[in-house]
C-alpha cells in the first residue's frame, strides 16, 4: 500500500501509514527499510536516517539497504558516511554503476571534477547511457566550463539619483582551490543632472576545501570615483561552510565603495563591512536567515549596527504555482545622524516663515536612527515550463518605526541663527516588490531579468536588471 501512494506522488500519507505500520512490527527488517524511504520522500529526514540505521542493524549483511543508506546520506550531505556504505558495496560489486554514481557526486559537490569524471569512467559500457550518468556528466562538464556574463542594469529615485551600469565578468575552474574570476562596472551616476562616470575592476578566486567542508571566496579591486578622478582599493574575504546539511554560515569582511545618496557621488565614500549570516535551508518546507552587520565609514569614523531576519512557512503548491508566507524583522541604527539641510542659514532666512519646512538630505550616507520594520513576505514561483522561471516577492511593512530627523531654525548664547535637528518617532509603511523572470535558451545559455519597486521613508526606488550568462561547455555528455 505504502509503495502504491509512493508511485501516485503522495509520499506523506505513505509516510502517515508506516509510521503506524512501524509501531505494530518494531523488529521488521523490511518495514524498517520502507519505512526510511518513505521517511525521506516525505522530507522527514532526521526519521529516515533513523530508520536505515535500525534496518542496517536488523540485517547488517545487507548490502542492497547499505545502498540506499549511501544514497540518503550523500542527497543530505554526509560525505563520510556515505563513503564507508559505499566502499563496502563496491567490494562486493566494483561495477555497480549506482555506487559510481553516488561516489562520483561526491565529488562533483566538493568541486573535485576530475575525480568525478574518472568513477564515472569506471561505470561498465551498459550503464553508460543510463539517465543519471549522463545527467551527472552534463552537470559536471557544465561547472567546470569558462563562463561570461554580461548585465545591464538601471536605477532611478526621488532624490533625485540615476544610475546607468554596464558590467562584465568572467571566470573559469582550474582546481577545486583555484576559481579565478574578473569583473568590470562601468556606472554612470546621473545626480540632479550632473553625469558621472565610475570604473571598478574585481580579480578574486573561489576555494572549496573538501575535508572541513568550506568555501573560501577572495576578492581584490581598483576603483576610480566619480568625483575629482579619485582612486582607490576594495577587497573582500568569504569563508562559507554548511552544518548538518540545511544550516549554512558565512562570515564576510569586505571594503567597497558607497554609491547610494546624492551627497556620496561627490565625495570619496567607503563601508567596511563584516557581516555574519547563518540560515536553515530547506525549501521544501520551514526556512530562513539571520544576518548581523557592522558597516564602519573611514570617511567619518562611524558605523551602523544592523540585523535582519526572515522566516518562511513550508510551501503550498498549485502547479505550476508556488507560494509562500513568511515573517521579516530588521534593525539598524548609526554611530551618528548625518541628517543635514538642502540649503545655508541665509537661504532659509530669506524664505523663511513660520510654516516653512526645513528640508534636508544625508550626507555623504544614509544614517538610520533606532529603525525597526516587521514585515509579512509573500513569495511566488512560477514554472509553465523546463525553459523558464517566474519568481513574485512582496516584502510589506506591517508595522515599521524610527526616529525621524528634522529641521529647524535656533540661536546659540550670542543670538546667531543656526539650523539644529531634532527627531520625531514615527511610523511608516515600506514596501519592496520584485519580479523576476529566467529563460534557458540553451544548456549553456541563460537569461535573466528583474524589476523592483522599494518605498522607503527615505526614498522610492525603481531597479531593473537584464543579465546573460554563457557557458562555453566542450559538448561532452
């Protein structure tokens, strides 16, 4: 009954009716075995490794069941593990292209191609065709191609800001520590009708280190400013590594460039940051992040304290419909508030009256004051096809706050006017919605473009992005 709800596609009320199964036959080495993979299908994965284990226990001779343990442990990242069920079933058949595969995609997922291309050379004439094999041949062949991609995007405000940004990259794999990479922006800043052009060249290299499991992502860079003809470097370090398969953690500590208000397209304006982001991911069912940041500015000697997260709730799906719901909470706050006035004493002076509004811009950078938003997120994946990709996301502010800076005329000791600041708690309503849309045009072509729309107390902001990447694959399958 189990298998017959497995091959309708209901691997839950499978799951539902071996969990009762297993009650009544604790001792059964095949319901134990049904029982794990059921477990699996249905995503209770902690379940499922408990059952294969209790089934290799009640019959350890079993090679068919180390198999499939091997299977579960290399599809939930336990390398290790997987290696020892796998040894063993090779000893007993060196040919068994299943064994090859799985041993082979060891590899492929630790970035070691070679490795992986040379067990799938050991899997006898036969199987060679076999769905799998070529599948994991493509993807191989695929991740070690060189690669260029090119993207376009654009940027407008109420600030008034405009950005026009051309880039290119490109990048190849050498060995599993050497995947060297280069990218080039061109920006053009359009501030209140004044254009500005900036250069930025990145060379970096991507690592992965099998045996603790890490990534290692480094990156240096020359920047020209768009003021003045300024230049300078921007670096980045990322050292990323995945706990118990669906717990990623990544620790980034960067320099670059501020390019986000009016006031830091003129002046020479860099964040150093280091960030810290740790999440739960699993897309089939509850997943999220959390994220701390210090952003530290040389241009002031002050920083911004910052922490986000989001959480959501397993998906529904409607094919070729996707949704989701989830829960969003950040918080920032600056060292200091560079909250300052569009005109001089004398300008307002000449203009002034009781109702006038004093208004102010930040410069060079945006300084948040003990800003909160709690937010309701909605997403949605759209799949009409194997060719394309539809992705919708909300992010609503239910019920967000900060402390707000004004302006007003005062006079120090001596009777000179002078323009000093205040702040205001009060309640807004951001909003940031996306669409994006992805084509394959090839297996080595893809195409990718998106639009958003964000409205913050500071500004509203529209963002479109077209972007190209190419494989240049040898073909091999």
């Amino acid at each position: 009954m189990a298998r017959k709800l497995i091959e309708k596609g209901k691997p839950h009320k499978a799951f539902r009716l071996m969990k009762s199964y297993g009650k009544d036959h604790p001792d059964d080495f095949n319901t134990a075995w049904l029982y794990a993979k059921t477990a699996y299908l249905a995503n209770r994965i902690s379940v499922s490794g408990k059952q294969y284990r209790k089934a290799i226990r009640l019959s350890p001779g079993n090679l068919y069941a180390r198999l499939d343990y091997a299977d579960y442990l290399v599809n939930t990242g336990r390398f290790e593990q997987a290696q020892g069920n796998l040894d063993a079933y090779l000893a007993y058949d060196k040919g068994n292209y299943k064994a090859l595969v799985l041993k082979s995609k060891i590899d492929y997922w630790q970035s070691d191609y070679k490795a992986a291309n040379q067990k799938l050379d050991k899997i006898p004439g036969e199987y060679s065709g076999e769905p799998d094999v070529t599948r994991l041949r493509n993807d191989i062949n695929l991740a070690e191609s060189p690669w260029l991609g090119i993207n376009g995007n654009f940027f407008a405000d109420n600030q008034p800001l405009q950005c026009y940004n051309l880039s290119a990259s490109a990048g190849l794999f050498l060995h599993p520590h050497a995947s060297p990479y280069i990218r080039l922006a061109e920006p053009l800043f359009d501030a209140d009708g004044v254009y500005q052009l900036a250069s930025w060249i990145q060379v970096g290299n991507r690592s992965v280190f099998a045996k603790p499991g890490m990534n290692l992502d480094l990156s240096l860079g020359f920047i020209k400013f768009p003021s003045a003809n300024t230049y300078s470097w921007s670096g980045s370090a990322e050292l990323s590594k995945t706990f118990f398969y669906h717990l990623p953690v990544s620790l980034t500590v960067c320099q670059n460039p501020y390019f986000s208000t009016l006031g830091s397209i003129d002046a020479r304006v860099f964040e150093d940051h280091i960030t810290l982001t740790a999440g739960w991911d699993r897309q089939t069912s509850w997943y999220g992040q959390a994220t701390v940041d210090y952003s530290f500015y040389p241009i002031d000697n002050s920083g911004i304290y910052s922490g986000n997260g989001w959480v959501f709730a397993p998906p529904v799906s409607l094919a070729p419909f996707t949704f989701r719901v989830g829960y969003g909470f950040a918080y920032s706050n600056a060292d200091v508030n560079h909250f300052v006035a569009e005109k001089t004493v004398d300008e307002i002076i000449s203009d002034y009256s009781t109702t006038t509004e004093i208004k102010g811009v930040y410069v060079p950078y945006f300084t948040p004051r003990n800003q909160q938003v709690h937010s309701l997120l909605i997403g949605i994946q759209i799949h009409p096809g194997k060719v394309i990709r539809i992705g919708l996301n909300a992010n609503f502010g239910l019920m967000a706050m900060a402390d707000i800076p004004y302006l007003f005329l005062d006079k120090d000791a001596n009777g000179t006017v002078f323009i000093n600041k205040g702040y205001s708690y009060q309640h807004y309503t951001p909003i940031e919605a996306t669409g994006k849309i992805a084509f394959r045009i090839s297996n080595t072509v893809n195409l990718e473009a998106d639009y958003t729309f964000s409205s913050t107390y500071f500004y509203i902001r529209n963002y479109t992005d077209i972007g190209l990447k190419i494989r240049f694959a040898d073909g091999r399958k």
